[in-house]
C-alpha cells in the first residue's frame, strides 16, 4: 500500500508539472496542428521538447450548475529516464470523490483512472499504451466519474482526428 501512495503522490506531481508548465510558457508553446476534435503542441521544458495531444469531450452530461475545463491529455517527455510516453490524464472540472475513480471506455473497452483532486491518471505506463492504442483505432470514448459532492458525470469525446494528432506529436517529440 506504501508504494501506492507513493505513486499516487509522485503522478499528481508529474501531472501539476506537465500541465501548469505549459501554461506558464504558453508563448514557447508551438501549435502542431488541430485535428477535429485535437489539438497538438510542444514546448520545451529545461532545453527538451515536451509534445502534448488534448482534446474537450464533444458532449458533457451531468445534474452540476457548474463545472470547469474538461479536457484529455496524452503527453510524452521522450528524453526523460524512465522515458515517459502516451502519458494519459483527464482533468475532470470538477474535484472527484475522495478514493474514486475515473471510469473510461474506447469503443467497449474498459480503463479505471485513479483520481486525485480534479485529475485522473492511469496507474502503469502500460496502461497508458493500452489506453493510447485503443484511442488511435477507436471512434469514441467515454469517461465517466463522481465528484466529491456525489455528482455523476459522463464526457464522450469523438476520438476522429485523434490518431493524426497523435502522430503529430511522434514525429515532433521522435516516438515511433
């Protein structure tokens, strides 16, 4: 249970440094290319390029009055060791339920994203592959959680445009 914990703390320090990064140096941000639904860009992080996919659900249920930004992102920090590709998390617009989790389906099959405040991430790197690989050949994903207030919520993103995006930022950041 120890190591876990451990993984949870260090996943939400990753996750907070991989994307409030980008927003501190949003004018370094170079725009890969929109792809539907997409969009792909990098940016550099100490002098290395970060390449990063994100895309908003294309509908959005739920009983909330109001909600923040919900957004999926697939990074990769190729030249980090251990090598950090197809990084998946969700930022939910919302503050999950203490000790939830995110539930994820690509075309039927079926993801369990641990959460920690308003984001949620898988627990392996290949979990993120799996996840990554039926995103590129899938046509659309739902994700489902709860919020810390017990509201249920159901995103579906259309994944048209997402396997573009996604070789976008291979050939950008170098990852076959």
């Amino acid at each position: 249970m120890k190591q876990l914990g451990f993984v949870r703390i260090s996943s939400a320090v990753a996750a907070f440094a991989l994307f409030a990064m980008p927003l501190a140096v949003s004018a370094a941000e170079k725009s890969l290319g929109v792809f539907k639904g997409w969009e792909a860009y990098s940016f550099e992080e100490s002098g290395k390029t970060v390449c990063v996919v994100w895309g908003k659900p294309a509908k959005s249920e739920g009983k909330y009055k109001k909600r923040g930004d919900i957004r999926m992102f697939i990074a990769h920090r190729a030249w980090a060791r251990p090598k950090r590709v197809n990084e998946v998390s969700f930022e939910s617009g919302y503050t999950f339920k203490k000790d939830g989790e995110a539930a994820i389906s690509v075309d039927g099959k079926k993801f369990a994203l641990f959460t920690d405040g308003d984001t949620a991430w898988n627990r392996s790197a290949q979990d993120d592959a799996a996840m990554t690989r039926a995103m590129r050949v899938g046509k659309s994903m739902i994700v489902q959680g709860v919020s810390s207030r017990g509201t249920k919520t159901k995103d579906t993103y259309s994944l048209f445009g997402f396997t573009a995006a996604h070789n976008a930022i291979n050939k950008a950041c170098k990852v076959k």
